[in-house]
C-alpha cells in the first residue's frame, strides 16, 4: 500500500469521531509535563488546533505550579504548603497572577496564534467568568478560593465568533480580590457551566490504576460512582483527587464523559479524540 | 514510535489544509470507475463526509454514462454518438434523466445518508438550477444542452444549512424541457457560479501528459494558459478536453485552483485534499 | 356590473381565505386524472403557484402509479399486485424510482418553474426525509415499505427559503435500500409532522358517499371519528382507505383540517381553497 | 362553466399581478369621492387589505379637504384659499391637524382593524417622517409647507414587521412647528423615498385627457416627458396638477410605474393592480 | 470644589440607577399641570429624553381633559360628567379623539422630535393596541370604555428599532368604534403587558397622604396591599383612584415599582429615576 | 433651588453630549497619576462606567511604567533607557509581561467588574490584537517594538456583546514573541482601526503649552498642522510627543477628535464627555 492511501485511511478512521464532536464543546485542562517539555508542548499546540479546525470548541484551561515557584525563588520567596495547597499571601497572590495570567497564559496564546489560531487569553477576572470565595478547609492559608460562581457569558460571545478562549486559573472575590483557585476544579466546573461534551485532564501518569503499584491495573472505564468510590476508599493518589473529583463534577451536571489522559505521549489529545484506541481513563 | 503516533502525526500533517479549506466550498465531478467499483465508490463517499465535517461545503456533480447505455439496451434502444456527443431523442432524453436524476442520483444520496451524511440530490431542474438551450455544433442531435445560466440560489440555500448538494447534469430549458448537458461543463460552470476555492475533476487516468504516449511526462502543475494551449495545440484526448476546459472555465472565474485527478486511486480525493504529496495534475 | 367590476368582487370573496392560511403549510397529495390530463395537470400548476404567491407553504406529494406501469411494460415486466399493493422485486423498485424521483417528479418541477415558481423536486432518500421499514403485513412482497419517521428539517430550510417542495414517494430504509410506499399515507405523515394548517388529497371521486352506490349521499363534512368508523364499517372503498386513513393521521396530530376533493374539476385546489362553496369532504 | 370555476380562472388572471409586485411597496395616494361614499370607503379597505395579504407593502396616503372645511365651519371658521391653496394660520393648521391625524387618519385605521389588518396611523410628525419648510410661493399664506425631507425609517420598520402604515399629510418644520402639506406631493415624494415599486393616485376622474373637453382622448399610458409636456402645455387642470406632479418625482426617483385611476369605480385599486385591463392613465 | 467636579460628582450619583434600568421599559403617565405649564412641560421632554439616551425604553401615556373640554366649548358643547366620568356621545368622541390623537399627542411628539428624539405618537387603534369595550358601570353614558386588551406588538415593534412611543387614551371597540378610556388605567395595563420595570403616574399633588388633610402624612413607600386598603376605606381622593389602581395592575403582573410623583416640580422624572432622594409615593 | 433640581439640571446640561456619541466608540489612553493615586483611580472606574451605561464603547488602554520599575528592582535588575525607550533584553520583556498583561490590566478589570461592569483584559497577543516587529530607531534595544498592524475583530465581538475591552501594551511579532510598545501610540492606532468617535489621552499635564513655560499659553484647541508644527518645531517636550503623534495618527484616520487632558483632575472623563467647559487641549 503506498503511504498516501495509509495516510487516507488514518484520515478516514477519524471520521466518526469528527462526526460525534462537530460543534460541541470540549474542555481541556493542560497541565504537567506537556507544558513543561517543548516538544510535547507543540504538540498539544498542534493538537488544539487540529480539534479547532475540524469544529471543536476547545476551551483550554491551565494552572502553572513550576513557573510560580520559579518566580517566587527568582525574588527570595519560600513556597509554603499545607495539604497540598500553596499558602497565599497577599505578595505571593501577586506573583501567582502576574505568573499565570502575564506569563503563562499569553505564552500559550502567542503559540496558538503563531500557527494560525485565534486563542484568547483570559482570567477567571475577565467578565467575572470564575468567582471564588475564601477557602477556610485548611484553616486562614490566604488567597486560596474555592469556586462559588462560574459566568460563561464571555466564553460563548466568543466561542460563537470562533476563537479559542484560555484560561487561566485565578478567580475574583466579592471585592474584586483575586484568588488562587486549583485549574483542575476550574476545568470541571467550566465543562459543567458550559454544557460541555467532554472533558479532558491531562497528567503525567497513565490513567487511574485500581493498585497504584500494579501498572497492570489500569482503569480503561469506570463510572461516577466507581470514581467516587476511589476518592472515598482512600486508594486514588492525593495529586489525583482533584482531578477526579473534577471529572464526577463534570459528569454530574450533563457533560457525556470525562478523560485523564497521560500527557506525557505525544499528541494524547488526539489519540483520545480520533482514534478507535483512545488513551487513560475514561469516566462516564 | 507506536501507531497511535503515527496516525496523529498524520492527522496533524492534514492540519495545514484543513485550515485552508475551512468554510470554502470544493466542487468535485464524481465520475469514470469511481462511480463503478464498489470499493472506490465506498472511499469517495468517505471522503465526502471527512471533507464535510472538516468544514468543507462540498458540492457533487455526476453524469453517468454507462447506466444510461445500460437502460437503453435494456428498453432495446441503441445508443448513437456525434462528434463524442450522445444523440438524444425524446424517448432518449427520457431514460437519460429517469436513470441520472432518478437511479444515479438518489443512489449516492442514499449512499452518503447511510454514513450519516445530509446529502440532498438535485438534477438542474430544481430552482432551475442549471438552464440549457439545444447544442447545434454537431447539428441537430436532439436534446444535447449547452448551459447558458446557473441559478446558485439554491445551493446557497443547503450549503448554509449543512447539507451536501449531489447534482446530476440535466438541466431544464426556456420552454422547461430536459436537456443533456456534460457533467464536467456543469461542473466547470457551477464552480464558477458558486464562487467555489477549488474544483476536482475525478477521471481514470493519472493526469494529463504532455506526450500521451510517455507515462514520464505527466504534468503535476501548469497555468490555464498551458492548458488552454494543450487544447489548441490538439494534445489533448478527446475525453480530457471538457475536462480541461472546465478547469479552465473554473480559473477564469475566480476558482483558486483545479484538478485533474486518478478516480482509480482509492481516496484520491482525500489525497489531493489533505496530504503534502497531492496527486494528478493542478491547474492555477 | 361591468367584468372588471365582477372580477374585483371574486378577489375580494378570496380574501378572508387568504388570510387565514397566510404564512401556514398545506400539503397536497397529487394524483389521479389531475396527473394524466393536459388541461387538468396545467390548471393544477396554476393553482400551486397562485398559492404560493399569496403566502402558503404548499407541498406537493405525488405517486405514479400509471406512469410505473408503463414504463414496466416497456422493458417486458408484468405488474404483480397482492391486495393492492404492487409486487416489488429489486428491479422493479429501481424502475419505480427512476420513474418516480427521475421522471414524475422532475416533470412537476419543471412544469412550475417554467411559470415563474421556485419548486425542488425531493424523494424520501434526500435528507433523509421519508425513513421505512419492510411492509410485511401482505407477506415479502418485496421492497414495499411502512413509513417509520418522517425528518422534516430540509422541507423547513426550503420553506424557509421561499421553495416549493415536490416530493415523490420513495423512501429510505436502514440501510440505504430504496421503499416503495403509499403517497396518501406520505401525505398525511408528512402534514402531520410539518404541522400543516391544511392537507388536500386531489382524487378522482367527488369525494367520500355514505353510500357509494347513492350518489346523493356525499358527505360534505365529517369528524375523525366517523371517518374511522367507515373504514371500520368496511363502507370505504379498497383505494379510498389510505387516504382516509391519511386525513385522520394528520386530523390526530394536530393539522385543523383535512379535505378529499375531486381532481378531475379544473382548480378544484382554488377552488377548496378560496371560495365559500369549497368541494369534496371535510374531515375535521 | 360552474360559477366556482369561473372564480378559478379569475384569481388565475390574478397570478402575474400577484408575481410581480411580491414584496414591492406601492403607495397608494386615497382621497375624493373613494373617501366619502361609505360604499366606496369599504371596497377601497377591503381592496389594502387584499394587496397586503399577497405580499404587497402597501402605504396609504391621505389629505382630507372636505372633512376640514366641514370642521372649520363648526367652529365658525371661513376657509379661504389662494392659489388653491388653504390660507392657514395657526388656528387653521390646528383645526387641520386635529382633523387629518385625530379624525380621517384614526378613522381609516380603525376600517382597516376592523376587518383584521394592522394598520398604524401616522402623521409627518412621527419619527420626523415628513419635514418642511414654509412655502411662500403664494405670498406668506401661513403654515402652509413644502416638503424637504422624507425620513422613511419609521415606514421600513413598520413594513418590515408586517404594519400598514397611513399617513396623514401633517409635516414637521425646524423648530417643531406643524405645516399643512398637498397629500398628492406627499404621496410622491413617499414613492420615491421608498423605492416603490409603484405609485396610485386616486382621483374622480377617468384618468387624464388629452382635450379635456372631449371624453375620448383618455390616455392610457404616457412617459414622464408627456406628463412634463401636459403641465407646461397648460393642458393639465389644475387640480391634476400636483397628481401629475407627484407621478413624475415618483418616476424620476426610480418609482417603475405611476397611475391616475378613477377612485369613483368600486375596487378600482385592485382593478388596476389584478387585471389585464388596468384603469385610467399610466405614467411609465 | 470646582463647578465641573460637582458637575461630575452628580452625574456618578446617577450611575446606579442608569444601571438598574439599562435596557429596561419605563411607563410614564404624563398628566396634570406638567401638561400645561410650559417649563414643566419642556423639563418632562428633556427628562424623557435623558432616559432614553441612557437606554430606558420609556413609553409615554397621556390623556388631555382640560384641551377636550376648551375644544369642546369652541364648538359649542357643554362638558357632562357623571361619578367623574364624561359622558361621551357620538360628537363629544369625536371631538375627544382629534384632540388627543391630533392636537395633545403630535403636539408631544413634534417636542421630542425636534431636540432629536424618535417619537411615534399612536392611539389605541393603531395597531389595536388598545381594545375597549363599553363602560356602563354608571349606566349608559356613551363611548366611555373598560380596556379589555392590549396588544403590544406594535410598541416592541418600536422599542426595538429605538423610538419613543407616545400614546394617546383612546381605544378600538369590537367594531371598530372609538372609546374614551382613562389614561392611568391605559398606563397600568400597558405597564402590565409590556413587562415594564417601572411605572411612574405624574400628578398634581406630593404623593399619597395617609390623612389628605396631615401633609406630614405623606407616604414614601407601601406596600400593593395597603394600596388597596386606601381604596376599600375610602381614604383615597376620588381622582386618585384610578392611579393607585393603575399602580395595583401594574405590579400585580411583575412590574417591579409603580411610583405616584409631584408632576408640578421641575423634573420631577429625572429625581425619581436618577437620585438618591426619590420624590413622592412609591408602591412596591 | 432644592439640591435634586439641580442635580436634575446637571443630568440635563449631558443631555446633548450623552446623544452625540452614542454608540459610538471612545479610545482611552488611561496612565500617568491616575493609575497611581487611589481615589483619581476610582474616579476614573466611575465615569468609564458612567460612559459604557450611557451608551458609548469604551476601550481602555494602559501602559504601566512604575510597576514593572518597581517589580524589576524586586527582582534585581536596573532599569536602563536610551532615547525614553527602555532596553528591554528577554528577561526585562517576560517582566514587563507579567506586569503589564498579569497585574495592571487585571487589577483594573477586576475594579471595573466589582462594580458591575464587564470588563475584559486583553493583550496585544489576544486574538493578534497587536503585531509589532522590532523597533531600531534607537539601535538594538531588545524587544522594543514598532507596530505594523491591529487585527480590531476581537475588539468588535467583545463590544457587540457589551464588554468594556482593557487593553495592555504588549504586542505580539511575527514569531510569536512579545514586545513592548508604547501605549500611547497603542491607544491612537487603536482609535483609528476601530473607527473610534474620540480618543482622549489622560496625562499629568493641564495639557499642550505653547510655550511650557508660560502657564497661561495653554491650547485649548488646535488643528492636526498646528499638532504636527508642535513637534517639528522642537516646542513639544520628549513624553508628549508620542501623546501628540496618536492624536494625529487617530485624526488622519478618521477620528473626529483627540483630546490630552489632565489626569490629575478628579473625573477629568467626565467633565471632558460631558460638560459644555471641556477640559485639557482638543485637535481636531
């Protein structure tokens, strides 16, 4: 077979599933070693597009933990943790934003728009899309919030005008204060508040295993309640938590399925999206 | 690299014509063993769809010769050519459009529909589509047409509602009588009417030669001027001469780009649309 | 009074019909002698277009009967009927399509454009508009077909538009197969899931006798139920009761009023339609 | 011929009429006889709401002289004219306000309501639809106006929403002062301002003459350089004068046909607009 | 502080209120001395015109009893009332309806128009707007009518396209006939039926006094039930009461404030609508 | 005079300025004193809003040059300028970045929005608002850009959709990477490209001296030659003559007028929107 006619039927096995998410709407939550190595990085640049121009609407939502950190260190500041949450004062506040939603966040677009996108960089401040409150669960750890309100106005005004909106995960306060909110919740949130049809989280690890030391246990499905279930027996991974969580969320207020995927392998996203294989864990 | 790999790196390098491609309209004349081997018959349809849910609003024009002689053998009635043209009496023109408008048609509608597509058929009756009056160059030979005025609006109408228009080459004349037009001319015509960015013509040779004679001389690119001079100069096969002039008619008119493709290579269609190699011979 | 003065007066009795099917959507069920006579066929048209031109959505719905008989004929098959319904084998349905959707059909539409009407020749495959399954309720007798949905979103971009749709009764089956089915039942199906104000069945009687031997006994108006007790009653007669059972499928899912009238009077349509007298049975 | 046939073919003679002016706008100039006799009034309704309902945008313009001097004397007011012209001080223009946009205006507007239209009455104050300044081309004969502007905004919306505007023919001047206008020149001006498709003039003559004195000479159809000819000929009775005034700015500003019709004739609107004959004199 | 930072300081004051009622319908019943005074009057124009350049859609009602009853005594007739009601005979309607429609409502309409407002002055009839039926709660007295419907399409109409409508208190009967209606209860059946935010009555005195004779006693706020309360004991004035049922309709269906305010003080609109202060009774 | 008329007197005297611009769209250049001190800063968020409910488009544009000084130092590094510009090596652009893009911009945005504005902060990389390339008028100062092209479609689908745009200096090159670029010049190539109404520059000047050093030789007005005279002559000092260059840039393109006023002036906005006295220098 001439490689043509191999590349034409990779095409053609893709078609189903550019059919089933032709104008729907798919949350991304770009995270971990895929923003970190640059090769993968371009990949997912590649694959956001790809997904755009075959009438996805992707949303993009990121955090970005080892560039605060760098920033912090770069001006004599400790990162400080308790349960797993950056302890935020109203300095580090700053510096968490100005990482994110200047550094971060513009990085992304400017790629995107290099290769012909139109991606819009946002914060969860930009028309009050992401509204938070403090979160007292660890006790006073400063600016840390807790989603109370999503407003997807600004993303659909420009979803329907076809670009690709950014997010980046800060939220506004009450006050017009700004909070440093987990990108992982923000993305489940967002796929719920949108009325997405999918959404995907992308790790560094392969998916959700039933024994985190067996790499044979890997959970190619489960459902809402099997996750909720890995939460609750103690057995999912701390770092994981969020994500599932996300995931029930996502699921629980109408979105089909729910994807973590290992964004270490090049191009995961598209694997996950056209191909019969698929890649992770699915929940639905 | 494992094969999920390489077909996403086979999507992406798709991605630069998906881009370009994306909201323009693509004029293909679907013909020759295209139409015939049931294999290739299943590759174009798939390539259809792909191209359709990538953003393309495709436009099918078909003729079909052989059902036409095979009616009439079957109605004991013997074909008869002029100068290459059909000679068309009434009873003639009357099997000419049951089978186009009614067999032909309908059977790659249905064909498309199968798979999920929202093909419509249309011959160039419908909101008088395409007009003809009677072609006397080779004398009177009946209801032989010469397409004088395309009436777009109705193509306009489903492209902007998602549907595919499948289009046979009858069209209607002043007194609103049927007339036998080439497909490749309705073809050239309606891609000019249409505005559209590029038109396909499927044949079953490879492309054009400069020298028929040596398979080494296959012409990948020339300007209309070449074409119009492979014409003059009498190079050209009779068959490809409508063809080339519908290319012809197609640049003149604002078409970006024609061509003339091999129908007999599975998924050629996809092949000159999507990959870096293209296939057959460009007209710009 | 002089003529002129008198046709004012005509024009002026039409308008309280004119208003009150302003913007609605009649479906009309074409056939019998209406479809065979010049003189009938050309007042038909006439009435289509004057319809149309003062603001209703007509849908024409026609068979073929006759014209499938012939054409058989021609290429030596003998028709086969087993209680009324015509037997058909693979080759017979391609003739009933090709004369049907490629020859009736395309008849109808260019008789209304040559007038100046915009009208789009459709069969059930197209869209996906009429879905059937195998009709075994005689046996196998082949690819006759019971109507199982009915997708109305193209007749509405059509309508839309400003389009006439003319649409021949061939459906589309699972797999892409081709149906035979009734035109009064598509008809009604077809009123029914457009919401029709309006469904006229064009016939050759004068419309529905309580006793058919009495020809006094026409019934001028009748209600659902008593249209439902005189098929029950076994008083309809054998080719009358899918066009009553069609009236009352559109009766049942919301369409106001459903009439038979009698084909063979010049603009019986008009004449239904826009004078005081109207003509045939009301089935309300 | 059973009379409801006869019905038919009439509405059919309709058909072109109908065809042609679809979604035009003509303006109707309503006045004389057509708005006294009760007879008259109702056909003249009846014969709006007939256009309106076959897609004709009509706009109704009307003065009302006779019902104003009745007024005027009750209030012991002398009319007094120069020039043909009203003298119209401040009380006067009141008086002539009071009745042409609170009496005549409302009056028709209800007629129409009545029998199902939706007709809104309007002055030239509305939306500032009819400017003008004083004419003093007899001496200062108080607010009497000539029309500036036309600020046909308020007329598209109201069309555009399926609204009968009738005007009543009140301008507005700078400084918001009321002025008395000819409703003939309004009339034209209208036309003119809204692209119509055609201009009606209803007077209660049979049309205009060649010889007035000798009833012969009727012209049935003359250019815009005739009826110029008439008027500086000094052919042209006075009272034609501004009607023939009206049809040529009408003409010149792209208005396809004006018509003098003898308002006396019942349903002469639709006469003129439905009919092979037509009535009184066209100006092309 | 410098005059422009008071200037602007004030125009910040108005912010809030701007906001609450962006894009939000306001009722105002213009009435009384306002009407008269010819400061009031151009103060109540300018106010209009504020709210309608900060995106309020206003909508102005207004009656006109002491113009009808100067007209009336112009032409001879003795003003009649029984129980506070002006018995109405066939002239005296007449007469009503050109003044109001005529004089008092193109008089507020030229006032807007000519400082750049987009009027549109409307009765009752336009459009149907307002339907009445005969009133004989104190007998037989003439075309006084009881408002039975309101159709707002033709004030949507308006709104949409950004002109300010200005409706005069007269009705459409069954047949077409007019009828005299109270302006305040036309101005809390219009709030009613458009969905307005807020409907503002203009009167002659401060507000509602719990003891007309206390003026200490004046009512800022209170509730729909002890507005009824004043009604059934009979504190209310007898020319209050059609204003504080008016009020009562209004936000019996979801008008959110009805307010009774002191038309005699300069802008009296603009302090109701715009500051902190407020001025007369509101009813909530 | 009671306090609420004269607050109803100021509203009226912002009648005439609210009409003039009126969905029309105004460019602010928001820098200098205003970004710094808090109540002139709350002043501003004040009557931007005041703008935005009153109908006219705000786009805010800021630079922000004390911050990133301050954050530099925080961070280490001295700032250094040649000719106003500041070098601006790779590690002083993601500084600059962050600032401008993470910081500024959303702390005003964030202001905005909590007091129920919508506000959304963009970059020059947003949707390729702002292409820059390199700018070597001083020499290689690093990533100091020029700017070649604004892409206005974002801007146009935020407004349309009713969000006030806050637009960051930074600027996107061919390759994807940022510049800084100057906001003055931003602000006046933005007002060009939008077809802005007005720009106005807020400054920390009363505004452009003839002579700087005579106080009463402010310009009040003045025309683009005599603007460009300012800056051939040498008259103009160094940071005011890219102010003056945007006010000529804008004006060149269309603009109606530019204004430099004086951002020290509490709701200095204000006062020039809406005050018959103006504020600062106009050029028209």
């Amino acid at each position: 077979m001439k490689t043509t006619n191999i590349h034409a039927e990779i095409l053609i096995q893709a078609l189903p599933y550019i059919r089933r998410y032709y104008d729907k709407t798919v949350v991304v939550k770009y995270g971990g070693n895929a923003m970190i190595d640059e090769n993968l990085k371009a990949a997912v640049m590649q694959d956001v597009l790809l997904m755009h121009y075959v009438g996805i609407h992707v949303v993009l939502v990121h955090g970005g933990g080892p560039e605060i950190s760098a920033a912090m260190a770069r001006m004599g500041k400790e990162p400080e943790f308790v349960g797993g949450l950056r302890v935020t004062d109203a300095e580090t506040m700053e510096i968490v934003e100005m990482v994110l939603a200047g550094k971060t966040n513009k990085g992304i677009v400017a790629h995107l728009n290099r290769q012909g996108g139109r991606a819009v960089g946002l914060s969860g401040k930009d028309g009050s899309l992401i509204v938070a409150e403090k979160d007292t669960a660890q006790g006073d750890i400063g600016f840390v919030g807790r989603v109370t309100t999503i407003n997807p106005g600004l993303i659909h005004t420009l979803i329907k005008d076809g670009y690709i909106p950014v997010i980046s995960s800060v939220a506004i306060g009450a006050d017009g204060e700004s909070y440093n909110v987990n990108a992982d919740t923000v993305a489940g949130e967002l796929a719920a508040a949108l009325g997405a049809s999918k959404l995907i989280m992308m790790t560094d690890v392969e998916g959700i295993y039933r024994d985190f030391n067996d790499k044979d246990s890997l959970i190619a499905e489960m459902s809402t309640r099997e996750a909720q279930s890995l939460i609750t027996a103690g057995v999912a991974d701390k770092g994981m938590i969020p994500k599932i969580g996300a995931c029930i969320t996502a699921l629980q207020n109408g979105v089909e399925r729910a994807h973590i995927i290992d964004g270490r392998v090049e191009h995961s996203l598209l694997i996950e999206m056209f191909t019969n294989e698929g890649i992770g864990t699915m929940v639905r």
